[in-house]
C-alpha cells in the first residue's frame, strides 16, 4: 500500500483531523469506562473473598444427649472447648446512631491453634481487636457511647480481612462461661472461604448480568463513533476507486484509518482509567468503599482490551467497506439498506424463552441445576439485549409507515421517508439510549424488592421508636439486673428504666407469653390505659409489633417468683443518649442479645446481596444513561455529515434551517419512542425474572421516584444531544459547505 496515498486518504483534509479526534476520544472514553467497570467487577468480587470469614457459623456448641433409646430426651449437653476450636457468637444488631457494626464475640482455650483473619490469635477477655475506620470512630465518639461495649483496645484487623475502608467490624475476646449461658455460639475451628455461601450460584448469575447490561452501552458506544464520518470516507473511497484503487486496497485503508485513531483512544482510555481509579474507589457500594487497589486490572487485562477494542473496530470498518459496494460512481448512489423483516424478533423470544426455562426449572420442577440454569439465565439475557438492537429496525420502520400516512408537513414526510428508507441507520443512532432505558429498568426492577420497614409511631400501646430493649441472658440474677436499670437512669438523656418480668419455670427467657411489670412502670413503656393493679402483663409481641396491644390486669402474679426476661430503656430520642443507652445495656454484661430500637429495623431488614445491587443499580443508572447520551450525540453528528449534501441541496431549495432542525428531531425521536415501551416492559420482566431466580419470596413492587428521574434524564439528555447538534445543522448546510463536483 503507498504510504502516501494512505496519507492522502486518512487525512486528506482539516476536517479528517476532527473525524479521527473524535474517533479516538470516544473510543478512549469506552476503553477507560470498561477498564473501570472490569476492575470494579474484580473488585467487587475480591472484597466478598476477603469478609467472607464473617459469615462463619461453625457447628452448635451444644449437642443432643447420646441415648441406647432414639425416642429419649434430655437436656442438650455442652460440646466441649478444644485447642483446635474456637466458642464465636455473631450478634446482628450491633448498631452506632445509623450504621450495623459486624460484632464477633470469641471464647477460646490459652493456647489455641485457631487464627482469626487479619488477628492471629483471639483477643483475650476484655479486649478487642477492630477494624481501622470502627477504631477511628470509637476514639473520636465518647467512651460511654461506643467504647465502653467493646472493652481494652487491642489492636486494628488487618486490610485483607476487610470488605473495604469503611467496613465497621469487631472481634472482642470473651469467657466460655459468657457465650454458653447464651446458648448462641457456635465452636469455630476454621473459617470460610466461601463469601456467598449457598447462593454462590445465583449471586454470581446476577452479577454477570449486572456486568453484561453495564458493559453492552459501553461497546454500543465504541462501535458508534468508529463508525463517524461514514459518508465521508465514501466520498474518498470513491475517488480512489476512480483513480484505479481495488477493493480490496480501500477495505485494508478503512481497516488501518479506523485502526489507528482507535488505537491512540485506547491507549489515552488505559491511562485515564489509571487516573480516575482513585476516585472510583471512593464511590461507596453496600456501606463502603473499595480499596483502590480492588480496581486495578493488571497490564494484561489492559493490553487485551486494547488490542481486542483495535481489531474489533479495525475488522468492523474493513467489513462494512467492503459490503457498502463503493464503486467509481459511489457517492452519486444512495446507499440501500436491506428491509427487515420479522425474522429480528427470534433473538428477543429466545432470550426470554431461555431465562422463562431457568426460572421454572427452579420454581416449578424444585431442583438446583447450576450448570444449566446459570447459562440460560445469562445466555437468555445476551439474547434479549441483542434482540432489541435487533427488532428496533423492524418496529422503527412499521411505525414510520403508519407516520407517513399521517404527515401534514414537508418535516414529517421527509423524516418519515428516511426513516422507511434507512430504519437500521436510524435506529442505530438511539439503540444506546434504548439499552441504557431497558438496564435503568432491569436495575429499578431489582432495586424495588428492597423492603424498607418502617418504624412504628408514637403510639399507645406500642414500643416507642425512641426505646430500647435487650434480653436478659439466663445467668443474671435479678439484683444484677436491678442494678444495671439504676446505674443506665443516671445517664443523660435515659428517662427510665424497665424491667420485664417472666416465669422462673420457662427454660427459654423469651418463651413466655406473656411480659410482667410493675404496674408504675407502664407509663415508661407508652401505655395510657393501665389496670388499676400492681401487677399487669402484655403480650410477648409488644417488642416488635406494629398494631396496638392493651395491658392486661395479672392481679395473681407476683414478681417475686419471677425473673427478669427484658429490660427497657426510653431515651430522649437523641442520637446520643440512645448510643448511651445501647452501650449501658450492652456493656452490661446482663443481656443476651445487643439491644435494639424499633428504628433499627431499617438496617435489618434488607439482606446483604439485595443492598448491593441497589447501589449499583443507581451507579448503572448513572453509567448506563451518560453513554447513551453521548452515544446519541455522536450518532447524530455523524446522521448530519454523512447527509450534508442532501440537506445542503434542500437549504439552496428555499427550506429554512428550522425545518431541518424538525427533520433531525423528529428522525431521533421516533425510533427512541417506538421502542421506550418495550423497553421499559421487558426491563422489569426481566427483573422480575432475576429476583425470583434469586428467591420467590422476593417481590417486585413499584419502581421508587429514582426510577422515574431516570427516564426523566434519559429524556432531558435525549433532547439535549439533538439540540447540541443544532449548530452543526447550520455550519454543515451553508452555501459554500454545499459544493462537489
């Protein structure tokens, strides 16, 4: 190939110089997004394998009596504390003002061969080991409202036993005695690996399709501005051919003119991604950030998605010359697309057919077959994303039809025209922004399932949000307990104290029906309407209910043949004294479970993968939209320099600059509403599809106000790069831009 004729055909121009800038800076913006989603996909990943010790659980640390009799009962016995095992307890609800705080609780025999991550060897009792971002906030927060539930200080767990920077976790060394009298601790002789336990499987599924519907937008956008200028360059490859230029010589130009400006964005899409990774690593996902670390994908991640993005545009610009049938006399020819038919639906229904099939081999059939469901479910997705693309031609030119039988305007008749003549070329300009509107969907629809429980109101008859309650674990006496609620009143911002009440006969604390009190101590629980007795009881149910319960007269109980059950704190409401009172009670030493406030339920109640995936729901609809609209843009732009002649010729005509305006929004506008709804419809089915892989107890419910400011910005963004290009419209038709020979 002559160099100079390659010279003279890649940039044979100062406007060639624009095409390639931007072939390279879209280019660079899709590498640098895919090296930050890949590394935020490994880093997601990593993160899990490094908290998955937390999820240890171990084998009960009581077992049945061995019997000659099977039918025999008796009292469970103690598995006894080896040198090899550890006694942990998790407790759940460990909160500070609005965040959990990941508490283990360890027991274990001087010495121990049993290593905690990122510890070594266990605190011993009254002494805590924490993670650096808990530490930070324990000495700058007062001891009696943090510090004082967790003992002596230790040390800091180490980074590779830490989810993240943020992460607030705990190891605190405790007695044998303590965790047993709770009968919650579980002997531990080694720690897991595995961060998802049972549902590797599914949570690994949907996260693939979480990458997959995050990915596709960014490779749309890769192929669009590849693909800038087309006309263009038929304009150059026709002349060559004049000159003598083959085939085959102008499909290896457009190869190498495509190829280089996409290398040099890619290389300038390594480095930027390099840049910004710290500050991707400060958006926060499921309660912390990411180390930036976690972000980095290696020279040789990086090396393969240069050279694969080069090829691929390389491949794909020497594929479309050579089928564009450039001859000598190519640039006086339209170029006609081939009409398509019904036949692009068959990727959309397949896509569904496969994802329906994963979810009833589930739920219908009740087995787990991973090595089938999985890819269906992964597959079928792909199909649908595909599919679209694909069947959005075939519903753009239908709709186009039935708009020419309706126009009444020389702008409706021309854009309804071109968009029957050239549906692939015309919807291709809105397909980023018809994906970005069906992920939104996908990940509102995954999103919505998040059951967010509200805290009760103040209300008579229920525990005031402002309370707290903890159980009184079985070895407290109730002097003890007594002395606990005394000492928790002369803390400020406590109003009061009280004690419930339960048979001394129950085995089980808790496994009463009912709660005893002194009949005084009502008026500290909320209630208005108190028996005139000493004595009155209410159901069990009061500690977590949402409906109203009255007190009951229990004139025949007497408190002192029973024992303390639950002890109740009511606070001012402010964050402070409520942290004094869940450190008092916690620090104790007399409860079995951490103490919790009705306004913890919020924090409790959504499990750990559906809290992920609703950050990055929001961070995919962030991405997933900025792409579109740029991708719009550029498509655009480049809709208005292939047809520069054609809407020059009209200007020199009489037609005014605003009618062309109309044409092109009106040419943007159809095929992005004519596929919305669909859309927007197969979105939510598929996550509905998702969260009942997941589990069917899952439901998804209507979409929350983020969801509809989505579309809202998809819309705005929509108009906005259609109106961006308003300028080009004018610069490009001008009289002296309008001449050829």
């Amino acid at each position: 190939m002559n160099p100079a004729l390659l010279k003279l055909a890649v940039v044979g121009s100062r406007s060639s110089y624009g095409r390639l800038g931007g072939i390279a800076g879209g280019v660079a913006v899709g590498v640098c997004l895919l090296l930050l989603l890949w590394g935020g996909a490994n880093g997601l990943s990593a993160r899990d394998d490094r908290g998955a010790w937390l999820r240890e659980t171990g084998l009960p640390s009581v077992a049945a009596p061995l019997t000659a009799d099977p039918t025999a009962s008796g009292p469970a016995m103690p598995v006894p504390l080896t040198a090899d095992t550890v006694l942990m307890e998790a407790n759940p609800v460990e909160v500070f003002r609005d965040r959990l705080i990941n508490r283990r609780d360890v027991a274990a025999l001087d010495p121990t061969t049993v290593k905690i991550p990122g510890i070594g060897s266990p605190p011993a009792p009254g002494r805590y080991y924490a993670s650096p971002a808990l530490q930070r906030l324990i000495e700058a927060t007062p001891r009696n409202e943090l510090g004082d539930r967790f003992g002596t200080f230790a040390g800091t767990i180490d980074d590779a036993a830490l989810p993240g920077p943020d992460s607030l976790i705990v190891v605190t060394g405790a007695t044998e005695t303590e965790l047993r009298q709770n009968g919650r601790a579980f002997l531990v002789s080694g720690f897991t690996t595995n961060p998802y336990g049972g549902s590797a499987a599914a949570y690994n599924t949907v996260l693939s399709i979480g990458a997959i519907a995050v990915f596709f937008p960014v490779l749309l956008l890769i192929s669009i501005v590849t693909g800038l200028g087309a006309a263009q360059r038929r304009e150059r490859f026709a002349t060559l051919r004049l000159i003598g230029a083959s085939p085959q010589v102008i499909s290896r130009i457009a190869a190498v003119e495509t190829a280089v400006p996409s290398l040099i964005g890619a290389v300038l899409g390594v480095v930027l991604a390099l840049v910004l990774r710290p500050a991707a690593a400060q958006i926060p996902v499921n309660g912390t950030r990411m180390f930036a670390a976690d972000l980095a994908t290696g020279p040789a991640s990086a090396a393969a998605v240069v050279a694969v993005v080069v090829t691929a545009s390389a491949l794909v610009a020497a594929h479309r010359t050579a089928h564009a049938g450039t001859g000598p006399l190519g640039v006086t020819r339209a170029v006609h697309e081939k009409t398509p038919t019904m036949w692009r639906s068959v990727p959309l229904l397949a896509g569904l057919a496969a994802m329906i099939t994963a979810v009833l081999i589930i739920r219908v059939m009740g087995v787990r077959l991973p090595w089938l469901e999985s890819p269906l479910l992964i597959g079928g997705f792909v199909l649908i994303l595909v599919g679209i693309v694909a069947i959005g031609p075939w519903l753009t030119r239908l709709v186009s039809r039935m708009g020419l039988r309706q126009a009444r305007s020389a702008a409706g008749v021309i854009a309804a025209s071109r968009i029957q003549k050239t549906p692939v070329a015309t919807f291709r300009s809105v397909s980023g922004l018809v994906i970005a509107v069906f992920v939104v969907s996908v990940f509102a629809g995954g999103s919505s399932i998040i059951e967010s429980t509200e805290a009760p109101a103040t209300r008579p008859g229920l525990l005031q949000p402002t309370s707290l309650h903890a159980t009184v674990s079985a070895g407290s006496t109730p002097a003890q307990v007594a002395d606990a609620a005394r000492q928790a009143k002369e803390l400020p911002g406590i109003r009061n104290a009280v004690v419930g009440y339960g048979p001394a006969a129950l085995s089980e604390r808790d496994a009463g029906p009912e709660i005893y009190l002194h009949a005084e101590d009502a008026p500290g629980l909320g209630f208005k309407d108190i028996p005139a007795e000493e004595t009155v009881a209410v159901d069990t149910s009061f500690l977590w209910t949402t409906h109203p319960l009255a007190l009951n007269p229990a004139p025949s109980a007497s408190l002192d043949e029973m024992v303390p059950i639950v002890i109740v704190l009511g606070t001012d409401g402010t964050p402070e004294a409520m942290d004094r009172a869940r450190t008092a009670l916690n620090g104790s030493g007399i409860t079995a479970i951490p103490a919790n406030s009705p306004l913890d339920l919020n924090l409790q109640s959504t499990t750990r993968l559906i809290q992920g995936l609703a950050v990055l729901a929001y961070l995919g609809m962030f991405v997933a939209i900025a792409i579109a609209g740029l991708s719009l843009a550029v498509a655009t732009a480049s809709a208005i320099l292939d047809r520069k002649r054609v809407l020059g010729l009209m200007r020199l005509m009489g037609m005014p600059v605003s009618v062309l305006r109309r044409i092109i929004t009106r040419e943007a506008a159809v095929p992005l509403l004519t596929v919305l709804l669909l859309s927007v419809g197969l979105g939510f089915l598929v996550a509905w599809l998702m969260v009942t892989f997941i589990d069917d107890t899952y439901r998804v419910t209507w979409p929350s106000p983020g969801y509809f400011m989505a579309l809202g910005i998809s819309l705005l963004l929509a108009l906005g790069a259609v109106i961006a290009t308003f300028s080009l419209i004018r610069s490009s038709t001008a009289v002296t831009a309008t001449r050829f020979e």
